[in-house]
C-alpha cells in the first residue's frame, strides 16, 4: 500500500501536468466547508460568521486528504433544495430518497431517533431555493482486509470555528451516504462526524465509515447488477442510490455533508470592550497556515503538500539528509463503496431539541466522493477520470463559479468586530486539537 503522502504527491503531479482546469485542483488535508465567509472591504478574508474546518482522518488516525479546489477562493455551485436527494428514513420508516426540502421541513420526523422534537422544521422557503454546494473526491490508500477485499475505516472531523458551546451548536449537521443520514451538531471543540443505526431499544449506535473497492472504475455512476446489491446487503454493506444531485445518477461511493445553520442564543454582553483592528493579529494562524505548518513538520515540500503557504510559512527544506526517493508503483482504483464500519460507541443523541433556523444563512452541502487505491498511487488516467466527473457536476448545478463571484455573494457578509471577537475567545480557550509531531523520537539538543 502506498503512503498517503506518496498518493498526494501522485495526484497533485496528475493534475499539474494535465494543465487546465485539472491544475486548479489538489489534495489538501483541511478543507474549509464554510456557511457564510466574511469580507473585509470587499476582499474575501478567511474569516467569517459561520465557517468549519473539515478533516478526514482514518480510524488508527492517520491524516487523509480531498481533492479539491482552492480553499480560499473556491469552486462552488448553486441549487435548490429540492434538486438535492438524500437517502432517509422516517423513525421506523422505509430508507428511500426523498429531497433535501422534505428533509428540512420534516426534521423532527427524521431526526426523532437523535433527540429532535417532532414538529422541528428547519427550512426556509426563500434561502432553501439557493444552497452552495462543492465537490470533492478522494483516493484512499486500502489493503486487503481478512475476507480478501482492500478497505480502510475513516471518519471526518469537524471544527465549527462560531460555536462556543455543545448546548449552542451553529449548524445542524446532516451526514449522508446511500445507507442513510446521520443527525447531529458542531459543538465546542473539533467533532468527529459517525454514521448512525438505532436498535430496537432505541439507543443509537455510532459507526465508523468504511471505504471498500469495487468492481467500479472510478467517475461517473455505479450501476450494479442484482447480484451485486444482494452480495452487498448480505454483507451489511452500502449498495447504489440516487443522491446528491440528479446528475450524480446512481452510487454507493458518496459521503455527503449538509449544514443546516441555526440561531444561536444571544451573547452575554460584552464587559469593557476593547479595540479589535479588523486585519488579522499576526498571533491567530488563519486555516490554511495551521495546514501549510503540518505539511512542513511532516517534512513536505510545496508541491508535496498541494497548498498555497502564506510568505511567512512557505515550507523550508529539514536540516537533515533528504530521503531517498524511490519510484512508486501505480495500483488499481476503483469506486469505493462506502459503508458502516465497526461501532465507535452507544451516544445519548443531539443536545438540542428544538433547533431553530438562522433567519439570513443558507445551507451549505459538501459532496464528497470516495474512490479506494490498492498497491500503489492512481494513475495520472484515473486521477483525471475524478477531475472530470467533479467538473460535470459543477456545470449541471443550475449556477456555479468562484467565492469571490458576485453570484456567491449570498453566502458572504461584511466581517464584524463581534465575528473576530469570537473566533480569537475560541481560539485562545478552544483551539483545535492538534496532534503531537515525530512523538516516537526522543528528542536531540
């Protein structure tokens, strides 16, 4: 199997010397899945009133990544809540497709299990008609499980940078494969994202996710045979399914994220107050330089990590001897199947029971589409099979473009002082977890 930092430096090479819109796609390790950014004099900063921080881990904790485009100035398109399908279930309901919009004004019916009230309607006639939504994909590096099959358990983790407390989440968070939507919250502190099942006591069982390989090459639809769907459901595993949009058709190889954002409690009033400048303290790492700081420790180059470092942190070469770079093997991709994987734990439900809309933000939905790679990187081939589906994706959304595009000025909003309040108090008391560099070597003077 090869090392996820050798399948990122595959890619991103795919996608630069393909040129064109491939270029303006590679890995990176935190994606920002974003609400509502602010603007600073009109500029985008990379701040805002509503903005998470999106990581995907695997289950023994190694970094992964997504492909994507930039975070600063991303690719983005625009649809209706009614021309996004989620697959669901009522409370003892059939699992079926049915709209995002259904989703919404029913949410106390389909998310009773976690702990939502029964009459909870979450949806916004006006907004609902204009949902930002991205995509992205992936390749992750399996090896072959006890039953012959190569696959990997994972699991994203999201940091809410606006929400100080489990009791005051800011968004409603929908998790959404073809095996069916996981309800739950952001909350103080970064939140892995599980899937759900609810035994017939009614307690709620978390899952791990599980990327699988298959027989399906990677872009465009999985259409299965019979066969294959019994085969998969006598495993327990995810079998195709319209979701996302109708473009997307048929497939098991979707994690799809939906934040629905929420009114928050009013703020305690603020005591003394103090002058906050609206450029950025030098002292708060913005997103992507936590990012760049990783890739640098980890001992990766720029084009190794696929990002964009600020002047200040662009990535320097290690004082030690350089490793030797041996030629990487290419491997076989595939569409992968993404299902339940083994039980994290038993969980109490959402801490909010009667969540109520933000009356200004639209939902944002992040489609994120998973492919599996066995015995080495992809190919530079199967790399521009994933560009291109995700750029067939953009071009049947009813409008896509740029953040920074006029048309996406729904979910942006001036920057406020009480915006940078916030995130520098959540920063300074919360801060993300960050984990410990080269924690097995002792160190040297």
């Amino acid at each position: 199997m090869a090392s996820v930092g050798a399948t990122m430096k595959a890619i991103n090479d795919a996608c630069r010397s393909k040129g064109g819109h491939y270029a303006t796609y590679s890995c990176q390790v935190v994606s920002w899945d974003d609400v509502s950014r602010g603007t600073v004099g009109g500029s985008l900063s990379c701040w805002g009133a509503n903005i998470t921080d999106t990581y995907l881990k695997s289950k023994s904790g190694a970094q992964l990544f997504t492909v994507r485009s930039d975070n600063w100035n991303e690719k983005l398109g625009v649809v209706s809540a009614d021309e996004v399908a989620v697959v669901a279930s009522r409370t003892g309901g059939a699992l079926q497709p049915v709209t995002l919009r259904t989703v919404l004004q029913q949410m106390g019916d389909y998310g009773s299990y976690a702990g939502l009230e029964g009459q909870t309607d979450v949806s916004n006639s006006t907004l609902d008609s204009q949902c930002s939504i991205r995509f992205q994909t992936t390749f992750i590096p399996v090896e072959d499980g006890p039953d012959g099959r190569g696959k990997l358990e994972f699991a994203t983790e999201a940091y809410n940078y606006n929400t100080m407390s489990d009791a005051d989440p800011r968004n409603l968070v929908l998790l959404c494969t073809s095996q069916g939507m996981a309800v739950q919250q952001d909350g103080q502190g970064a939140k892995k994202l599980f899937h759900h099942a609810v035994d017939d006591d009614g307690k709620i069982h978390r899952y791990w996710l599980e990327a699988e390989e298959s027989r399906h090459q990677v872009g465009g639809e999985q259409r299965e045979t019979d066969q294959e769907r019994l085969e998969a459901l006598a495993r327990g595993k995810a079998t195709s399914s319209v979701i996302g949009i109708r473009a997307m058709g048929q497939r098991f190889n979707v994690l799809m994220t939906i934040q629905v954002p929420l009114q928050q409690q009013a703020p305690m009033p603020r005591e003394g107050g103090f002058p906050v400048s609206l450029s950025l303290d030098p002292t708060l790492y913005t997103q992507w330089e936590n990012e760049c700081l990783e890739a640098c420790a980890d001992g990766w180059s720029d084009d190794e990590c696929g990002m964009d470092c600020s002047p200040q942190l662009q990535c320097a070469q290690l004082r030690s001897v350089p490793e030797a770079r041996c030629a990487v093997p290419t491997g076989r991709s595939s569409a992968a199947r993404v299902s339940r994987g083994t039980e994290h734990d038993v969980w109490d439900g959402v801490s909010i029971n009667s969540p109520v809309r933000n009356a200004t933000e639209h939902v944002t939905v992040t489609v994120v589409i998973y492919n599996a790679v066995k015995g080495g990187v992809p190919t530079p081939e199967d790399v521009a099979a994933a560009i291109e589906d995700l750029e067939n994706l953009y071009t049947a959304c009813a409008d896509s473009g740029r953040l920074a595009d006029s048309n996406f000025d729904f979910m942006k909003e001036q920057l406020t002082v009480d915006d940078i309040i916030d995130i520098k108090s959540k920063l300074q008391f919360q801060p993300p977890a960050v984990d410990v560099l080269q924690h097995d070597v002792f160190p040297t003077a």
